[in-house]
C-alpha cells in the first residue's frame, strides 16, 4: 500500500511539474481560449481561426527576419550593418520614413524587422522611423482611402505617415544623443550569447574564443563550413523563433478578441464633434484600439457623415494604425520600458498634431 500512495502522490505531482515547464504567455492564450469554451463557446472556433489565419500571414516576414537575424549572427556579418548606419543616421532617418511609407505592414507585422533590426545593432533612430511610418499608409491603402474619403484626406495622411516618421526618428536621435536610449532591447532569459566562449573546446578555427569574439572578424559567408557557426545559427533561430512566435501568438489572440466583442465601431462612437478636444479624444481612444487601415476609412466616412470633424477622423487614424493594445503587447516583450514609452508617447502625440494640421487644411 505503501508503493501504491507513493505512486499515486507522484502522479498528482506531475500536473504542477508540467505546468511550470510551459512558459506564462503560452499558458495565457491556453486560459482565454478554454475561457471561450465556456462562456461563449459559439466563438472559440471563428476566433482560433481567425488568430491562426493572422499568425499565418505574418509567418513569412517572421521566418524572413529569423533567418536575416540568424544567418548575420552566424557569418559575423551583423558588425557590417551596424556600420552601415555609421555617420549617417540623418540619411537613415530620411529613407526609413520613406520606405515605411511604401511597406504594406500594419503595426503587429512591423513587428519582427524592428525585433530584426535591434538585435543587429541597428541604431534606434532611423528603426524609429520606419517603425512609426510603415504602419500608416501603404499604396493600397492610400487608394482605398482616396475611394472613400477622397484624396485631400488619402494624400495627407500619407504626407502625415512620412512627416511622423521623420518626427519621431529625429526625437529619439536627439535624446540618444543625450544618453537615453542606451540597449533599447529588453535583456531576454535564455538568448543565445554568440560571443561567449561555450565553444572553446570545438578545436574550430572560427571559434569566437579563438579570435577574440566573431563580430570583430571578416565575414565568413559559408557559414556552415565552420561547426561553431552552424551552432550560433541554431541557437540564433530557435531563441528567435520561439520568441517572435509566442509574442506574435498572443497578439493575435488579443486582437481576434478585440475585433469580435470591441468593434472599432464602438470605439469610434464615443469621439464624434468638432474642436480641440475631440481630436484629444481621438488620439486617446486610438491609441489601443485595433483599427486595420483598410476598414478604417469606412468607418470614418460614416462617423463623418453623423458629424465628425475630419480633424478628430485623421486622429483616430493615426493613432489606431500605428499603435494598439496587441501591437504594445509584443512591443513591451521587445524593447525596455524607455524605448515602449517613446513609441507610444510619439504616437499619440503624432496622432494629435496630425488631426490638428488635417482640420487646418480641411477649413
């Protein structure tokens, strides 16, 4: 009887055992979906699709960004990009606004090319940027906006996208300058240390401790010639891939939720009128609300028609498309708290100041 009590404590100990190995994140969603099942159960298998239908588009610049961060770890080639931006930051800056304005990502797909960016060195400024600028406008969405709200509102929202980009790189410049902004990453438990010296027994050349670290050597393009590198790129895309995958996961939960029982409907009810204060107001609801640019425009179109100023409209916008609560999710995973304020402060204030300079040209 003895055998058979301990057998049986042991089994009731492994529930807990197994519980703690999974991480927190993957236990979350695992609670809102069982969650679903319960209290609203019609909606747990729409709301699991649609939440694997957007992890699977995002998946492509996931893997992208996985390999680009893995195979520039691995050839010690990451040294070349951040050079690449020696000197130059104001240029940067500049073009990063502008491709941010041609890239079709909305603010949860901008997501893994900053994570990309980051761990290669990549000053904040110009990423900043493109960060803020990429969400905003893409060549589709401008002609969908013109179609529905006209081209005076599609064109200055593009201008605005650029304008912000530029804005809030050479902001994050001037205080990286001063000293703020120091490892904008958040420090990460488990990441791979590709100039550790875990590999000085290999007896390979290339070790990072027979030579001083790999980032201070010329690239080896063939990688996979060298056992140590094939090792940092392993490890490189394993901690990254989990990484993105579980942050970029728990998104999407957040934002299929979001879209079935917080419409941006009824969010954007709430910010009607005219004046100074509605385009506040705008910006604030904004901000976490989940708004996709492409249902945006008739939103606003019908929020317009019952009397909303275009001003409080372009704020609305804004703030809705280049920040929300999934995206602030995976970016406050991402970054430290300094460079996860920046982004949201630079947001809302670039949402207000767009709705103020829109109802100007709008008189």
């Amino acid at each position: 009887m003895a055998d058979c009590n301990c057998v049986i404590k042991n089994e009731k100990s492994l529930a807990p055992l197994f519980l703690s190995k999974i991480d927190k994140v993957y236990l979350l969603v695992i609670l809102i979906f069982a969650l679903l099942s319960i209290f609203d159960i019609d909606q747990l298998v729409p709301l699991a699709r649609l939440t694997l239908l957007n992890l699977a588009h995002t998946a492509p610049y996931m893997l992208f960004a996985i390999l680009l961060i893995a195979g520039l770890k691995a050839t010690g080639a990451e040294v070349l990009v951040a050079r690449a931006f020696e000197g130059r930051e104001n240029r940067m800056i500049v073009l990063a606004a502008l491709i941010g304005g041609l890239a079709p990502f909305c603010s949860c797909e901008v997501i893994p090319f900053i994570a990309g960016l980051l761990a290669l060195g990549t000053p904040l400024a110009p990423i900043m940027a493109f960060w803020l600028s990429s969400p905003l406008i893409d060549p589709p969405t401008l002609l969908i906006t013109a179609g529905i709200l006209g081209w005076t509102f599609a064109v200055s929202k593009a201008v605005i996208a650029v304008a912000l980009g530029l804005m809030g790189g050479f902001v994050v410049k001037f205080f990286s300058a001063t000293g703020y902004f120091k490892n904008p990453l958040k420090p990460r438990r488990n990441a791979p240390d590709s100039t550790s010296c875990s590999l000085k027994n290999s007896g390979d050349p290339g070790s990072c401790c027979a030579t001083g670290g790999l980032v201070d050597e010329k690239p080896v393009w063939r990688f996979w010639s060298e056992k140590s590198r094939v090792g940092i790129f392993g490890s490189e895309f394993k901690y990254n891939a989990m990484f993105l995958f579980k942050w970029m996961l728990f998104a999407y939960t957040l934002e299929s939720l979001m879209i079935h029982y917080v419409s941006a409907e009824t969010i954007a009810s709430i910010v009607g009128g005219t004046g100074i204060f509605p385009i506040i107001l705008s910006a604030i609801v904004g901000v976490p609300a989940y708004l996709n640019s492409y249902i945006a425009p008739a939103i606003v179109s019908g929020l317009m028609d019952q009397g909303m100023s275009g001003g409080a409209g372009m704020a609305f916008v804004v703030a809705g498309a280049v920040s929300s609560i999934p995206a602030m999710t995976a970016v406050f995973a991402l970054v430290n708290r300094w460079v996860f304020a920046a982004y949201v402060l630079l947001g809302f204030s670039g949402a207000v100041l767009a709705g103020l300079a829109y109802s100007l040209i709008a008189l």
